[in-house]
C-alpha cells in the first residue's frame, strides 16, 4: 500500500518535472467576463488534481486553454515542458474525457477506440492491438464488436477512457466525466479510474461539483473561487494508495471533506 507521502516523494524523484504550469494565467472573453483572474499551479508528473468549484468558476476554461482550445489572455502555460501552443501538436501526449461519451453510433465500441490513431503511422494491425488493449484496460474487451445503443451509460463512459488512453497520453484530462451516471456506476467507475490511474503511471486532472469524488480520487484537490475563478486553496489528500470504498467511511475521509468543504465557502 502507497501512502500520499510516499507518492509525494515518488513524484518527487521524477527530476522535479511538471506536466502542467500555469503563472498568472487569466481569460477575459469579448463581452469582458472575466472566466478566470491570475491562476497560479504547479502540477508535477504523476499526480492526480481534482479542480472543484461552483459552476461558472472556470474549471472548464481552464481546462480548454491547457488543451489549447482557448487562447489564454495573460500569463504563461506550459505543458510537458512546452508553451501550449507547441504542445498542441504533440497531441497523443494529452487525452480527453467528457461529460459526455461522444461515441460514434455508427461505429463498433473497437472502432470508436481507435479514432484518435487513425493519422498515426502504424498498421491496421497494430491499431487494433492498441485498441484491444485499451478497451482491456477498462474491462470491455468482450464488447469490441458492440454499437453504442448497445451499452450502458456506465459502459458508454468506460469506453470514452479508452478511446483517451488508446494514444498512451501523458496528461489526461477529464471534465465531469461521471456527472450523468448513478451514485452506484460513479463509484464503481471511480475505482477503475484509480487502478488505471496506478497502472498507467500518467497525469489526471479532473473536474468535479463532488466533493466527496474529488477527495478520492485526488492526491490533491484545488478549490476554486466563484467567478472571477482564482484557486483558493490547495488541499492535499493524505489518504492511503490503493483506496478502497472502505476508506470513505473513515475520519480522515470526513475530515479531508470536511476541510475541502469549508474552503469551498470562503
């Protein structure tokens, strides 16, 4: 078992590197809303950050100009050791999770997996085998040749993670990826996300309304400020690697909620 510490310190290890920079970064729109006011954060490789906030606090923008979908309007973002315009064309290295599933209907569970392949030089063969691999990780190897109606909200989702780590990402990005599904999917789904998270030695930044998700999944979760969003806190999650659903009934659970909670009120 890992405790946080030593996660710390195994992060640590890795040259100091940080996948993800961000110094006095803003985005004003045109209207003049000001989505995000002079974010400061420093995400080191193999880390797990869970960004919560209410809504309209920038969680998602902040997001998009990681991704390189909004221009930034101050300050500097690098990812994986590059402005984040350079590292948009490095973009198997960053995968991305929705809300929604986005599948194809048209398309076999397998096909949808192997989308963000399709312009790499690598063979049919070679394609599938990724993406046989990819729909193992998540528990659907069985389900290759299904169509989407076919599936389960939960399924659907677990597909979506495969078709994002099908290209191997370093960075992961997920946006509310369980917002739609039961208490009972979401928390089963949360634990395959850890064992994948564990597994695949990768970044994960995800947003959540959930306190309860984000404290854990999280090696730390960063609390936002209404609009203008601006990180109020940063809270780290001193809870046991792996976690199991007996930990969420503990005190040092409740007390990390807790903690959480009472930033989220300012």
């Amino acid at each position: 078992m890992m405790t946080t510490t030593e996660l710390e310190e195994m992060v640590e290890k890795k040259t100091g590197q940080h996948v993800v920079k961000m110094k006095g970064v803003s985005k004003i729109f045109p209207n003049g809303n000001v989505a995000v006011d002079n974010v400061d954060i420093d995400i080191a490789d193999g880390e797990f950050i869970s960004f919560v906030g209410p809504s309209g606090c920038g969680k998602s923008t902040i997001f998009k100009m990681i991704s390189g979908l909004v221009e930034n309007t101050t300050g500097e973002i690098e990812i994986l050791g590059s402005q984040v315009q350079t590292a948009q064309q490095k973009r198997t290295d960053v995968g991305f999770v929705f809300q929604d599933a986005t599948l194809l209907p048209w398309r076999s569970v397998l096909e949808n997996v192997m989308l963000p392949l399709e312009f790499q030089r690598m063979s049919k063969v070679e394609k599938r085998e990724e993406a046989e691999r990819a729909l193992k990780l998540v528990g659907l190897k069985d389900y290759a040749k299904s169509l989407p109606r076919q599936l389960s909200g939960g399924m659907k989702m677990r597909v979506s993670i495969a078709r994002a780590l099908v290209a191997k990402p370093k960075l992961l990005l997920m946006d509310e990826p369980f917002g739609a599904l039961d208490e009972i999917t979401r928390q089963s789904l949360q634990s395959e996300l850890l064992r994948i998270w564990e597994s695949q030695k990768m970044t994960v930044l995800f947003i959540t309304h959930n306190v309860f998700e984000a404290v854990y999944l999280s090696t730390k979760v960063a609390v936002m400020t209404p609009s203008p969003g601006k990180i109020a806190s940063t809270v780290n999650v001193s809870l046991p690697f792996p976690r199991d659903d007996e930990i969420r009934t503990t005190h040092q659970f409740s007390d990390i909620v807790a903690r959480v909670s009472r930033d989220l009120k300012f």
